[in-house]
C-alpha cells in the first residue's frame, strides 16, 4: 500500500495587484494646433508612443498685452473669462539664448486684423528664431504653462496668481491607439469630427472658434508596478470585490516563480485596454458610445492577466479634468500622486 504525505498536497492562495504609471508626454494643443503639428516629424515621434488621448475643451486661452524688449517678454495669459496671469520671461536667464545674441519673435495672431503697435493683443502664438533662421521653439499659452509647470521653464509671474486656473478642460472622449498612431488615428477621425461640428464655443474670448477650444491630451504608459502577493485569500483587506485567488503548490518552485514572474510587461496592450477603460467608465464623456458599466470586467484587461486590481497613478498631468459624472485634479510633479482613490480591475 502507498502512503501520502499531507505536505505534498498542500496549497497557499496567493493575489497579484499592478500599480500602472501613465504620464502626458506632449503639452495640450488645440485641434487647430494638431493639424499644423502633426506635420512636424520631430513632434510625430514624441506621440508615436501615445496609446490613450483625451479629447478636452475649455475657454479659449490667448496671449494678451504682449510687450517685447531686449531681455524679457512680457504678457497677460488671459480667456476673457477669468483675471488675467501676469506673465514675464527672461530669455537668457532660461538659457533660450545668449546675452545680447539676436532672437527673431514671429507672432502669431487669433484676429484676422491684428495689431502691430505694443502692446499686441489677442495673441495665439509665438515662436522663435536665431539670428540665422533656425528655428528654437514655439510657446501658445497651453504650451507654456506646461512647461512651466511640468519642465520647471522659468517664469515670473503676479504674487498670488495660480497658472491651473486656465487649466480646467471638459472631457468630451477617451480613445486609444495600438497599430496606428495618434498623429494619423486623429487625422479625420469621426468622433473628432463629430465634436469639432456640435460643440460650440465656450468662451468669450474675441475671435473664439470651437477649433481653438478643443484640445487633444495624450498619455503614455511610462511604467508598472506588478505586486504578488502569497498567503492573501478572497478575505484579506487587500483583495478587493471579487478577487483572482491564485492556488500555488509548496512542495514545487510556483511560488518563487508567482513572485518573480510579472503576468504583464509595460507595453502589454492590456495596460491601454485597462486605463482607457477605467477612465471611460469613471469620466462617462458624452461622446464614448462603450461607457464599460461592468468595469472592471473588460475583455482584454488585466483581470485577464490574472489581476485582482489595478491602479492608476498619473504623473506630469497639469490639468484639472472633469465631466458632470466624475473630476481629477492635476498631477504636476514626478513624484508618485495617484488619481482619485483605489480602482478595482
């Protein structure tokens, strides 16, 4: 007769949870601005490694009061709707350029009659030169005010002035990407299309145009956290609603390879079907026909992978995002900052 030993049957439970980091990677432009843009090769490959965008809107933000001198520019950000931010840069004191090195400012205008004379009014736009015609770089009030808030550009501005206040935009979608990139996934795509020709205009800014209020976001899935856990049943704090409890053999190697294994990599389309899916299902933007009610039972997202919960941590998001069913406040710094609460997946 065989004998069993009990040891050789016995099983720990185990959980597996994944924290997913996901960060802008290009400051806000307008639909206008993206037509332009997506022309551009240097700034295609800076979204090519987007998989999620937020199609937003707010108040038209313009430049005002523009007065330009030898060292400094100085303007009001402005939306004809709330204070104007008193702004002033010092080109050289952000390394743009070199004490008394010439830079040419090409300004761009909203009005199809602007003015020459300073100050310039209603401005949408500078960009600038070097002496030779090279092109520096180019600022819109939005793309400013993220590099001032996320890429630390230096900038003087009033005491007791916050730059957020002009960074609030109303969610109208939430799309992702895998093969085709955002850049050409955009280009005529219908529910852009859709919102660029039954959203009017918010704002009261002069010369407002739905084009101009609409924006585009992008994110990109920038890193995973993948956390194991042994000896955490259905009933551990932890777990969470409905939990994948795993049933790992001791008297073999499955725990250490549970531990040491991740069910996902960073690149892994279920990380963009997960977080496209949970900002669906908490922002509820008009425009989305799939709202995922049954969040976090998606097809294709982590808890296919074997994952009780995930969630969410947001860096380098300077914006204040909302619908009428959910909101999320800015994430300026690298530093860990989640978005609202603990989402189960």
């Amino acid at each position: 007769m065989i004998e069993t030993n009990s040891q050789f049957d016995e099983k720990v439970p185990a959980l597996r949870f994944a924290r997913v980091f996901a960060s802008t990677n290009y400051p806000i432009v307008s639909a206008f601005e993206f037509d332009f843009l997506r022309e551009e090769k240097i700034i295609r490959e800076r979204w090519d490694a987007s998989t999620i965008y937020l199609i937003v809107q707010r108040p038209l933000t313009y430049f005002d009061n523009v007065v330009i001198d030898d060292s400094h520019i100085q303007f009001e950000i402005a939306d004809a709707d709330k204070p104007p931010l008193p702004c002033r840069i010092n080109l050289v004191a952000n390394e743009i350029c070199q004490i008394d090195e010439t830079v040419n400012i090409e300004i761009g205008f909203h009005s199809d009659k602007p003015n020459r004379e300073q100050p310039l009014r209603n401005v949408g736009a500078f960009k600038l030169y070097r002496k030779n015609g090279d092109f520096i770089l180019w600022w819109s009030p939005q793309k400013l005010l993220y590099e001032m808030l996320v890429k630390n550009l230096e900038v003087e501005i009033a005491e007791g002035s916050d730059p957020l206040t002009f960074l609030d935009f109303k969610v109208h979608y939430i799309g992702k990407n895998f093969s085709q990139k955002v850049w050409n996934r955009l280009t005529g795509h219908s529910k852009m299309q859709r919102i660029l020709t039954r959203e009017r205009e918010i704002g009261r800014a002069p010369e407002t145009r739905a084009p101009f209020e609409i924006s585009l976001i992008t994110l990109q899935m920038t890193g995973l956290d993948d956390m194991p856990m042994i000896g955490g049943g259905a009933d551990h704090p932890m777990a969470g609603p409905d939990p994948i409890v795993f049933s790992l053999d001791v008297e073999n190697d499955s725990c250490d390879r549970f531990m040491a294994t991740p069910h996902v990599q960073l690149g892994d389309e279920a990380l963009t079907r997960e977080i496209e899916a949970l900002l669906i299902h908490s922002f509820k933007p008009t425009y989305n026909d799939i709202l995922f009610d049954n969040y976090p039972n998606i097809v294709g997202g982590m808890r296919s992978k074997g994952y009780s919960w995930t969630q969410l941590v947001l860096e380098r998001m300077p914006a204040f995002l909302y619908t009428d069913h959910f909101s999320m406040v800015p994430t300026i710094s690298e530093e860990t900052k989640h978005a609202e609460g603990r989402t189960s997946a």
